[in-house]
C-alpha cells in the first residue's frame, strides 16, 4: 500500500496488473464508492477480469476513513477538488506514476462524482472517462450542499450561469435510479 498526497490521511493506492502485461499498455483508474474497498469494487464490477481479457493495467485509489468516515472520495470539499490540491492531486499523482500509453478514469457514486472532478480538473491526463451514478463537478461546496445535489438536484446548466472555463475531456456519464449513497 502506498500514500499519495500531501494530506495527513492520504489515499492509498492499489494497482491490478495482469500476469505477463507488456509495459505501455493503458491503464484505467478505478474510484469506488461510498463505504467500499479499492479491492472489492475492482473484482466485483468485474474489472479485474476485464483487464485480464483486454490486456490492462487497473489503478485502485482507496479512500481511508481517516479523510471521510464513509470511505467517500470527497467530490464536495473544496480543499479536495482543485488542480493541484488535496485528493484530486493525489489521484492525478497516482495516475501518472502507472500511466500506460492511455488513461482512463471511472467511478461509480461517490466515486463517480470524483470523477467529475478530475475530468474537469485534469482534461489532459486522461483519454476520456465514464461516471457511474456520479454528480457533476462544481454541485457541492460542503458535505451538507452535497445532499442537495443528489436530493432533489441542482440545475447547473449554462441558461442557470454555469461557464465552461476548462478544456473538456471525453467522458460518459451513466445513471439510473437516484443513488442515495454518493
């Protein structure tokens, strides 16, 4: 296990590498969610098995509970979601020292709403991404503004003064059912 980050309860970091990988292959950094395990998430989503089958390597950042009690990333803390700060720095820290010839990034819940947070605060790091059952960045600015992001949600659309002010990167959001544990 090892810590990334500045921050005193830094994120521990796991990597899935499929027997014989050859080195430049991609590499997709996996978030789980809210009360979850890097390792758990990443067999029972099936990721595991998927980099086996497509010949990849998986980056498993785990949340500690030292940061957040429920083990969510923290998508709503402002200390936590700036290029070059607190848990987003430290994934991207993550993502670059296993980075394959591509990086792709998912998460699922509060995972995914991270996600959201790297794709707008590191475009360039990633080839694109997908969001499970996320929220998207800039929603919450505390704990308690987080539960109005999910419940009822927020228009953050461009006609309510939401401003693109990054280049994008290529991603997919994927949703079903309100997901009361991001």
């Amino acid at each position: 296990m090892t810590g990334f980050g500045s921050n005193p309860g830094a994120l521990q970091m796991f990597e899935y590498v499929p027997d014989g990988l050859p080195s430049g292959r991609p590499a997709v950094v996996v978030l789980h969610g809210c009360t979850q395990d890097a390792a758990g998430y990443a067999r029972g989503s099936g990721w595991v098995g998927l980099a086996d089958r497509l010949r990849f390597k998986l980056v498993l950042p785990q949340q500690v509970s030292a940061n957040n009690f429920s083990k969510c990333f923290n998508w709503f803390q402002a200390t936590d979601i700036k290029r070059g700060a607190g848990e987003a720095e430290s994934i991207a820290q993550m993502a670059r020292y296993s980075a394959g010839s591509r990086t792709y990034v998912t998460g699922l819940s509060a995972g995914g709403a991270m996600i959201s947070v790297m794709l707008a605060a590191y475009p360039e790091l990633f080839a694109g991404g997908g969001v499970v059952a996320g929220l998207p960045y800039g929603c919450a600015a505390s704990m308690i503004d987080a539960y109005s992001c999910m419940n009822p949600g927020k228009d953050l659309t461009r006609s309510n003064g939401a401003t693109r002010c990054a280049p994008r990167a290529r991603g997919r959001g994927l949703h079903g059912r309100p997901d009361e544990y991001a």
